[in-house]
C-alpha cells in the first residue's frame, strides 16, 4: 500500500528545545504509523543547533521540494499536522493563517497534536475569531496539559482530547556520542536560572559528592554546545536537576533521576506538571521559592520507573491511537 505524506508545521520559536524534541517525537511515530512525514522548513537566514538537529534526522520541505513552485509542493500533502510547545503562540512575522493552518488542499487532513499558547492566549480578539474559525476545519484537536484544554475549551469552544507530551511519544532520540564524558556527574539544566537554582545544584553536588555539567541556555548558546552534546549529557548522567520542560521530559524518557526546580505558582509550568500529575512523579518537585534544602532526600532516592513505565506506556498506546485515528479520519474507540 502506497505510504500517504504529511507535513509537520510544528518548529516556529527557533530556540526552543521543546519544540525540537516535539517535531523529532512526533516525526518518528508518523513513520512508525506508515506515514512518510516531511518537517516544514521556513526559508530564512541562519539556522538554529535545533534547526541543525532537525536537517540531520529528518526530511525537510527545503531538501525535498523539487518543484519549481513552492505552493504546489505544499498543495501535494495528504495531511498537515502541528503541535509542540508554544506552537499557537505566532511568533514574530507570523500570521495566524499560517499558524493555524490555512494553507495546503483544501481536502488535506489537519491535526493539531498538543499545541500550546505559552503561558496563556494572548491573541487579540480580531485573530482570536479567526484563530477559531480555522480550528473548526481541523479533524482532530489534542492538548498535553490542563490549561491548553481548558483554554481551547473556554475561550474557543473546542474540545481536545487529552494526550501525552510529544516528547514522551518517543523511547529515544537520535545523537551522536561523539565526546565520552568520564566519570559521574550531574547535568543542570536551567532555562531561567536564579540563585535559588543554583542552591539546588550545589546542594546535589554536596550530597552526592559528583561534580555538576551546567548545559543551561546561555551556556550552551555561549560554548556552542550541539544538540547531540545535549543528548549525550542527559542519556549519561547520574542526576538531572533542571526547570526545562525539554529536560524533564528527557529524563523520564532515558529513566534518569531527576529533580525539577519549579515554581507551582508559574503559569509556565503548566504542561510540566500535567506531565508529572499524569505519572505520579509531583514529589520530584522543588519550588526555587521555598527552602530547596527541605527535599535533599531527593538527590539520594530513585524514582520508581517500573511504575511510572507502565503508567507512560498506556498513554503513549491511548495517544499514539489517537492520531492514527485522527489520521486515518476513525473515530477514537471510547
């Protein structure tokens, strides 16, 4: 049987790793469903290291556009799917007919795979209509925390389905293992570091007398550290002590102890702690805001993954039919 195309609009905020790991996440499920998805790759000047990670591992509208007319190339997909953290947040230059999907065949399946808005919507009410006059023509809608559904719910009047992370759709992501790090360690990964932050690895570090690898943003930015650097430090490491969704996600994917330095107060944080509500794994939780010294134990006890394995399992099957479903135009066994 002929394989049917489908496209994936999911990578806008260039610098977000959550993105990245989103689209890889969901590239290798729709090939794994019989789908041959290609990535949508905006023309623009530079390229991202996530930009870069995608190029190496996946198909790219820009590597597989023969046609001479960008439009018609667009035009021959069977389904359009977006999804992955902030992706209905339009970034800048972005029009909502574009982040909303209102472009390819008319008769191309769209589906929405856990979208997010950032930390609320804050479309103006003009593009909050059209946002939701768009949203009825996709075929499926899926949310991966508590307050994209209830956004969808209240402020557009769409139901979605609840699914996991496209992270966690994943059971590993392709990297290099181009530099052997000896010896144990514990990886920091903060995307907003603070000096509260910052105690919770100096605590861990005198805990477990392990030396701490700070792969935080700037740091990265600053070293130039790739993707597959990243990968390599989170696969290897003992501990992982972080406030990046991406991170979290990564640790339940590769089974690391982790803990996650997070404000509950922080509307951020949203899709996090849906993600850990789902598997039972809020104790792993620091808030930056209390005396991070009060959960030292964490540094020293493991986290149950037959457990929480068999919890993500059933999840991931339940999503995974979800958008075979939403795919193929079936209705979701109930």
């Amino acid at each position: 049987m002929e394989k049917k195309n489908v496209l994936l609009y999911t990578n806008n905020h260039r610098g977000s790793l959550e993105q990245v790991f989103s689209t890889y996440g969901l590239y290798r499920t729709l090939q794994e469903l019989g789908w041959e998805p290609v990535v949508y790759d905006e023309p623009r000047k530079g390229c991202t290291r996530g930009e870069s990670y995608l190029n190496a591992h996946c198909s790219m509208v820009s590597e597989m556009c023969v046609h001479s007319d960008r439009e018609a190339y667009l035009n021959s997909f069977n389904a359009v799917l977006t999804g992955g953290e902030r992706k209905w947040e339009c970034a800048k230059e972005e029009s909502v007919d574009k982040c909303f999907l209102n472009w390819g065949k008319t008769e191309a399946r769209r589906i929405a795979y856990a979208p997010t808005f950032g930390e609320k919507c804050s479309l103006p009410l003009g593009p909050k209509n059209a946002a939701q006059f768009l949203m009825q023509k996709f075929q499926g809608i899926a949310a991966a925390d508590n307050m994209t559904q209830r956004i969808l719910n209240l402020e557009f009047q769409m139901d979605a389905e609840m699914v996991c992370n496209p992270i966690l759709l994943s059971e590993g992501f392709a990297h290099l293992d181009a530099d052997q790090i000896e010896g144990l360690f514990i990886t920091a990964v903060f995307d907003r570091p603070n000096r509260q932050k910052q105690k919770a690895a100096e605590m861990a570090e005198e805990t477990l007398k392990y030396r701490v690898l700070d792969y935080s943003r700037e740091v990265m930015a600053r070293n130039r550290i790739t993707i597959d650097e990243y990968l390599n430090a989170i696969e290897k490491s003992s501990l992982i002590i972080t406030d990046s969704a991406a991170a979290i996600h990564l640790a339940v994917v590769y089974r690391k102890p982790f803990i996650a330095v997070l404000s509950c107060r922080s509307s951020e944080a949203s899709g996090v702690f849906s993600t850990l509500e789902s598997l039972k794994l809020l104790e792993r939780v620091i808030d930056p805001e209390e005396d991070v010294r009060e959960k030292k134990y964490l540094c020293r006890k493991p986290v149950k993954y037959g457990l929480v394995d068999y919890k993500l399992e059933k999840l991931r099957a339940k999503s995974i039919q979800w958008l075979e479903n939403s795919l193929n135009g079936q209705e979701a066994d109930k």
